[in-house]
C-alpha cells in the first residue's frame, strides 16, 4: 500500500515506466528496491522504519498499453508472461534523508538498479523536483549566464564562437595561429573539440602556452578577453591541476567531457574553479536516444546544474545529429527554466549551424542567453572567417529586431554572402 503523505523532507522523481505487471505494483516495486526493500520481506523493516526511510508512490498515471516489450528481459521470459506490458508516468518521492547532500547517492537512487528490474521492459527518468532548501546543498554554477557574460564582455546578444578544426592533429604552434585568425575576427568564443586534452603530439601545457599570449595580445585590442574553453578532461587530479595552469595563465574557462570524467569529479571541480566550467556533453546520445530507456534532457540538465557546470551543450536544429529541432529547443528551454534556485545554464547550440538560423532560435528561445557556435558557418563563410562572424552577428541582430533576414542581408554583405551560400541548409 502506498505510504500516507509524511512530514519528512522528500525529493521527487518522475519516470516513464513499462512492465510485465501491472504500473501500481512495479511502481511500489520500484519504490522499495531504491529505499528501503527487497524481492522479499526482511525483519528489519519495521513500519518505523518504512515511515522514516522508504520512498512513496506518489502517482500513478496509465498510458495506453503494448502488447511486445520495448526492451528484452529474462526474468519476463522466465515467468512465462503472455498478456500485455502496462505503461505509465510514475512519479516517487524519496527521503532527502537517505541520500543527504551527495551527488553519486542521489544518482543510484533516482537512476541505479530500478533500470535493472526484471519486471521492467522500459524505464526512463523524466524530471526531478528537489526542495530548494535541498538544491543549495549542492554547489551549483558558479558563474552561469551572468558570470559568463561579465568575463567576455558580452552582453544584450548570444555568445558567437567556433571550435578548433581540425578535432585533432594541430600543433600547439598551428592551434595559436588558428586562434589568432579567429580573434582578428572579433569572435567572442572559441573551444577545444572534445576529442583533444592532452595528446603527445601537442600536450596540453604546451597548447596553452601557445593560446594564451595570443589571447592575451587580442584582449589587450578589444577591451576584452575571448573566452577560450580549453579542454581539461582527465583524472580528477588532472582537472585541478589544469584549471589552475589556465587561471595562472590569465584564461577566463575550462572545458570538460562531463559524461566521463562523472558527477563527482565535476562537483569537485566546481568547488575549486575560478572559472566557468563549459559542459561538453558527447556520449549523450547513450543517455537518451533510445525513448523507452535512459535520461530525458530536462532530468539530466538538472543534475549537472547540481554539480556546477555553467554552459552545457544541447545540440544544433537542422544539425548533423540525429536530434528532432523540437527536442533541441525543449533542451536549451529546461537550461533556462527556473530550479529550486538553482542559477540557470547557458545554453551552447552547435552541429552546423550558422547565421540563417538565429531567427528560429530567437522566436523559439525567445532569449539572447545562449551561445551560437559555428564551425563550417564561420570558417567557411566564403569571404573568410571575419565575415562568417559578422555574418552571426547580423543574422542575430535581424532576429532580435524582427526584421526579414533578406530584407537585413541587402546592407550587410557578409550575412547576404551567407545567404548566398549556406542558405539551403
């Protein structure tokens, strides 16, 4: 039976769930394997400590049922299950006492072995509603959109960047001069491509002490420093001694593979950062694609707001990837809603992207805190990297006034190059 309503503090959970047994039942299943139960009834607990300690069914929601299950399952097949696989929302409130402020445990009970359930054919984490009182516990962004903004100098418009490209194979020497073209051109943002820290070819102290006279020199033209997100991924030793070479060497962000390096090592980073940590977050794709399985974007922003990081990357519409348009704006959306006073991210929107599409982003964001980051849509613009930036910048100001993008273009030369040339996709 589900627990009455407690006094005890709670956090919640919302998940879709499918099952060879009915939601009810895999919902109090589900409750009791992530608190204070088993697959069978054991002396210790007592209802003391079921009312102290073990989760509660808040909701059960029924969606229409399948009659083969989304993902395989031994233990189905061992019961000999020949009906239908129930389907529905579930939402489950747990303790803030079993868990406490830490990151790893939250995970393992909002997301460990309830994926494991042999009832279970499908399960993914929708949403997370955590009391703020229980959110400040943990660290949080330090800098956020605002912080951000305030070191490179940008305000009242989207952050404009690139990434390094070549990924990989450029010198020290090569990536400095590459950053130099893109400085010269007034960019506000450039980063590392997640596939390079530390290679033997161009380790990372040497990278940086290549960029950051370069940088140094160009902010020394504007008036301020482009924000370089130099990519620190690593052991946990490695991300703090890294962040501390970039702030001794004047760099205003660090970039991470936050997937891999986990919560705990980017919490721990975050509690000794100086800088913006930029949230890359390839590896993404095994989270979420699958519908029936993983994470949704709105649960995992959250989580990663809760360890610290200040930009996370949510795709590109009309991109490479596979990701529907909608489903990348719903992500930068969730970035910037409001929770549990946690500051919101920024929002980074790469994979071929370019100045045509700042309209789109604009109406559907209905925000300039963002960044835009444009590989082939800079670089390649025909007329050379400074124009692909400017470009950005007029396809931006179009969108922010309301103006026709044609109409803007026949004053702006570098956006009607754009046009011109990237205006099919």
């Amino acid at each position: 039976m589900p627990l009455s309503t407690p006094t005890r503090p709670e956090f919640r959970a919302r998940y879709l769930v499918e099952s060879s047994v009915p939601a009810d039942k895999v919902a109090e299943v589900i409750a009791g394997e992530q608190s204070t139960g088993t697959f069978l009834a054991l002396p210790g607990e007592t209802e003391q400590l079921k009312e102290r300690s073990r989760a509660r069914v808040v909701s059960v929601q029924s969606l229409p049922p399948l009659f083969q299950p989304t993902l395989e399952s031994a233990f189905v097949a061992r019961q000999g299950h020949t009906g239908v696989f129930h389907r529905a929302e579930i939402e489950i409130a747990f303790p803030i006492e079993n868990v406490g402020a830490n990151l790893p445990t939250l995970l393992a009970t909002v997301a460990g072995n309830l994926f494991e359930l042999g009832e279970v054919t499908g399960m993914r984490l929708l949403d997370l509603d955590l009391p703020d009182s229980y959110a400040a516990a943990f660290p949080g962004p330090a800098f956020g959109i605002s912080g951000t903004r305030q070191l490179a100098g940008v305000h009242g418009r989207p952050l404009i960047g690139t990434i390094i490209k070549p990924s990989i194979g450029l010198s020290a020497g090569q990536t400095a001069a590459l950053v130099d073209d893109l400085c010269a051109a007034d960019i506000d943002f450039i980063k590392d491509d997640e596939l390079i820290a530390d290679p033997p070819y161009a380790r990372f102290e040497a990278r940086l002490a290549a960029v950051m006279p370069v940088l140094q020199r160009h902010a020394d033209r504007l008036g301020r420093m482009p924000m370089y997100a130099i990519n620190i991924t690593g052991s946990v030793d490695e991300l703090l001694r890294r962040h501390d070479s970039v702030v001794r060497a004047g760099g205003t962000c660090v970039m991470v593979s936050v997937n891999w390096v986990g919560f705990a090592a980017v919490e721990h980073l975050r509690r000794h950062a100086q800088v913006p940590i930029h949230g890359h977050r390839n590896g993404w794709g095994a989270l979420t694609r699958h519908p029936g399985l993983g994470f949704s974007f709105e649960a995992y922003q959250k989580l990663w707001r809760l360890a610290g990081v200040d930009h996370l990357h949510v795709n590109g519409i009309r991109s490479k990837f596979w990701e529907a348009d909608d489903s990348v704006i719903r992500s930068a959306r969730a970035c910037l809603a409001p929770f549990a006073g946690v500051p919101p991210l920024m929002p980074v929107f790469s994979s071929g992207q370019w100045a045509g599409q700042a309209p789109d982003l604009y109406r559907e964001l209905g925000s300039t805190d963002l960044m835009h980051l444009a590989g082939g849509g800079i670089i390649g613009h025909p007329d050379g990297t400074a124009a692909g930036v400017q470009s950005m910048r007029d396809g931006w100001e179009a969108a922010i006034a309301g103006t026709d993008l044609g109409e803007y273009a026949k004053t702006r030369p570098a956006l009607q190059r754009a046009l011109a040339h990237f205006g099919t996709r």
